[in-house]
C-alpha cells in the first residue's frame, strides 16, 4: 500500500509537498479502514478551491504515466511543471510504499509525463535500480535475474523501472516478490471523476466499451437498478437493442422504455459512471483510486452511503469533498480526514484533545480557526 507521498515542482506544488497515510492513532473503532496497523487505507481530504486536491491526485497517479500503459489526462501532455518554476524543468516525485513489511521508496524527476530524467528505487534500503540520464544513460540493476540485462538506454526514453519489469526473468526471492507487487500495485492505480457523462481518467485503462456494455456483459443490470434505489432513485431497468449491441433503459409500467444514457440525469449519470468504476474496485482489480469530488451531485444520504461502500473494499482509496457532513466517526475515524492547505492537516493533529467516538467531528472542524 501506498504510505507517504511527496511532489514538487508539479502543477500548483511548487515546494516539496507531502501527504502521509501513516497513523500513530489507536482508535477502537472503525479499525477495518486501516492497514498493516498503521497504513491508512480509506482517507478523505477537504480544502478550498483551487488548494490542489485534483492536482493532488493527479501527482499521485503520475507514476502510472510511465511505468504501465496506463490513460493520462490530455491537460497533463500541456500543463505539467509548475509555471513559477518551469525553467528548472523538472517535477519531482518520491513514493513510500509497504508490501509484507517491506518497504519501497521510489523517487524520479520528469520534464514531461511521459519522460523521466532520473530514477532511484530503493528495496528496505537497498538500492535496486538507479538511473540518472543528466549523468549517463547506463542505468544500474540490483536485482537477481537482472544481470545479464542490457542497460545502455541512451537511445531510447523508456522508464528504467518499465524496462527492467519488462523485460528481466527475476529470480524467485522475497526481494523480487516484493518489486513486482510494486509494479502490480502501480499497474492497479486510477484517478477518476464522475462529474462529467464520460469519466476523467488517469491511470489503469478503462474498458474501450460504453457503461451500458460493461455492465450488460458482466450481468449486472439488476444490480445496477438495486444499487440506484438503494441511492434513492426508484426505476426498473431493462436492455434494450439487438445483441451485441444492447443498451441499459428505464422500463416503465407502461412498457415504453427510454434509454438510461439519454434521459439520466446529471447526478444519475454521475451514479452510473461511478457504478462502473464500482464493479472495478469492489472485483480487486484496482489496487489504489484517487476519485475526485466524488458525491459533487449527491444528496448527502448518498454520499454516505457512498463512502460506507467503499469503507468495505481491500482497494486504497482517496476521496475528494467539500461536504463537511461526512466527516463522522460513523463513516472513517479522525486520522483518515485531511485538510490540504500550505500542507497537509489531518484532522486528528487539528485538535489538541483525544478525540472519541462520541464526538462530532464536523462541529469540531467548523469551530476551528
């Protein structure tokens, strides 16, 4: 899982920026959204507009540009270093993750989101893979089974880290084992938003098929329509169109059928995209999503019942918001709520008491100053 995460140099981040999902907090409640004992697996960050949450994400699943053959946002191929500092012409990145208590640091630096200039990947200390093209373009393995592996990458701006995944047998050792979780990890990671009828997405590639085929092909329209009156929306769904191209409707009683993609609205769209992406997160195929203002056109009943869904997956998530009333002990636990600013305030260093079950943490939040 991911654990600490530091950027600079990137969009609105100028100096180095950190966000840390470790948590020295033993609550006894709602354990079940923390990992490995201190690794946070459900956060949720607040901030103003503009503060950097989106960029944020998108910092985060930066790695997935160049280490798998991943969807990248067509504003990061225009808008990538930050602009006070674009003559330096290098976005800095460094990961900490933790994969059976082994611990992995990964640090580059970019010029673009497809070029890397420099890579260091450290394994408990160990420095596994080091590659510096300001210096030379040899890179240098450290791994078992990488030796005989060409590292003359002078002519090509292939990530040292894909090559060596890509093409090196590694031998069977905890070392290894413990790199390709690494890369298995990044290959599972997503930014999403669902505020638009086609989702923004950044990291794992989505499906190539409409929603209506992903869900039809996964026999999933009658759970699509539990799921939607569970938010609150009361409908029966159908398919309609021949085979191979079926589509998901509305059925009424009357037996006329309307198609979900044409008549949904805004927020029920917005539902059906994310119920796409559920189907992802709750399968394990996804090991890390960032969804950004996920409940922008929810009701709150909604959001909550949003955020409890996901309180349930394995998958490590991040959400988006401006709806102070999720942040309850009910749904997460004080160390899992954020606050980006200058830096990141996590909600259970906000307050200069032990912090209960009891207490309600929104009323809390909006008293501080």
């Amino acid at each position: 899982m991911l654990s600490k995460f530091s950027v600079k140099n990137f969009r609105n981040f100028t100096n180095w920026f950190e966000f840390n999902f470790i948590t020295d907090k033993n609550y006894e409640f709602n354990s079940e959204v923390i990992s490995n004992k201190n690794v946070i697996k459900h956060s949720m960050v607040y901030g103003q507009n503009g503060c950097g949450k989106s960029n944020l994400g998108l910092a985060i699943l930066d790695l997935t540009c160049h280490i798998s053959d991943s969807s990248v946002m067509p504003s990061l191929k225009t808008n990538y270093i930050n602009a006070r500092t674009a003559q330096k012409g290098v976005a800095e990145f460094q990961y900490e993750f933790i994969f059976e208590n082994s611990v992995v640091i990964y640090s580059y630096g970019k010029s673009t989101c497809f070029n890397t200039v420099y890579e260091f990947l450290k394994i408990d200390g160990k420095e596994c893979v080091s590659f510096d093209r300001r210096k030379s373009g040899l890179a240098t393995f450290e791994l078992a089974g990488a030796q005989s592996l060409k590292n003359d990458l002078t002519k090509s701006e292939i990530s040292a880290v894909k090559y060596l995944s890509s093409n090196a047998v590694l031998d069977d050792n905890h070392e290894n084992n413990v790199f390709n979780k690494f890369i298995a990890f990044v290959k599972g990671m997503i930014f999403f938003r669902t505020l638009t009828k086609g989702a923004e997405v950044s990291g794992h590639s989505p499906d190539s098929k409409r929603l209506s085929h992903a869900i039809i092909e996964s026999n999933k329209v009658k759970d699509f329509e539990k799921f939607l009156n569970d938010a609150g929306i009361e409908c029966n769904l159908t398919t309609t169109g021949d085979i191979g191209d079926q589509r998901i409707a509305f059925d009424f009683d009357d037996g006329n059928t309307l198609e979900f993609s044409l008549v949904a609205s805004t927020g029920t769209m917005s539902l059906g995209v994310f119920y796409y992406w559920w189907l992802k997160l709750e399968s394990g195929i996804l090991s890390f999503a960032y969804i950004d203002e996920f409940d922008a056109y929810y009701h709150y009943a909604l959001s909550k019942l949003i955020v409890n869904k996901i309180s349930e997956i394995e998958c490590q998530t991040v959400l988006t918001t401006h709806n102070t009333g999720l942040m309850s002990n009910d749904l997460l636990r004080p160390d899992c709520y954020s606050l980006l600013a200058d830096k990141q305030y996590r909600f259970d260093q906000l307050v200069n008491k032990d912090l209960r079950k009891a207490h309600n943490l929104e009323k809390i939040f909006k008293g501080l100053k």
